[in-house]
C-alpha cells in the first residue's frame, strides 16, 4: 500500500507539479509522442529535467509488476502489462480532469515500459535455478 500512495503523491501532490488549471482544453493534451521531449533534449541546456522525467517515469512504474504478481498472484505477463498500461491511463485522465500536472502521451509509453521492464525482471528471476533444486530434462 506504501507505494501506491507514494505513487498518487508524486504524480497528483509533489511540488514540481503545476498549480491547478480547472477548465482545461484539448490543446493542452500531449497526444503526439514524443514531441516535447524530443523539442526539450534539443533545446535545453540542462537536460536534467528531461532525463528525470523519462527515468522517473520508468522507475516508478516498475515495481508495479513485482506488485501485481507477487501480492495479487497475477502471473499472466500480458495482464500485468495491460494493467499497468490502464493505471498510467487512468492517472493521465486523472491529470487532466483534475486539473493538475501536465497529461501527456509519453509518461504512458514510459511508464507502461517501466512495467514492461518490471515483467523482464520477474521473468529474469523465475528462470534461475534455485540451489539445490532438482531440474528435469
């Protein structure tokens, strides 16, 4: 539970987030992908912020799969990337109603890759052989 709450206050709470704008309109929706940070690493001088982005992205989506397949049993890679994809969605949608931060196309990709990371680890872990276990051929 401790990361889902560290995840909704870094994502809807923290500081770097822009104020509230109530009464949003769809151009201020980032559906192109990749459009502004390929405009920002281009034409920034300190492209710390954008590199903090894309990995925070990342890094924060995953241990959402360790979560869902240890704690929800969810051992079907293709659910817990579906899911993770939904949640970043959700969290987007929730950006944009609310008013808060800005809703963009590339923490979706970077995040569901983040869960995609997540699966490769599981995956990674799983096909190593315990010690002292028997194996069949």
């Amino acid at each position: 539970m401790l990361y889902f709450f560290i995840l909704l206050y870094v994502v809807f709470f923290a500081s770097r987030r822009p104020s509230p704008m109530w009464g949003r309109h769809l151009e201020d929706l980032r559906i192109v992908p990749f459009r502004t940070k390929w405009y920002l690493y281009t034409h920034m001088r300190d492209l710390s912020n954008v590199y903090l982005d894309v990995i925070g992205n990342i890094v924060m989506f995953t241990p959402l799969s360790l979560f869902l397949y240890i704690v929800f049993g969810i051992k079907h890679y293709g659910k817990i990337l579906f899911l993770g994809f939904f949640l970043s969605f959700c969290i987007e949608a929730g950006q944009y109603f609310m008013g808060v931060g800005v809703p963009d196309v590339d923490d979706l990709i970077f995040n569901t890759f983040g869960v995609l990371l997540g699966v490769i680890i599981i995956d990674g872990v799983r096909r190593v052989p315990i010690r002292g276990s028997v194996t069949r051929s």
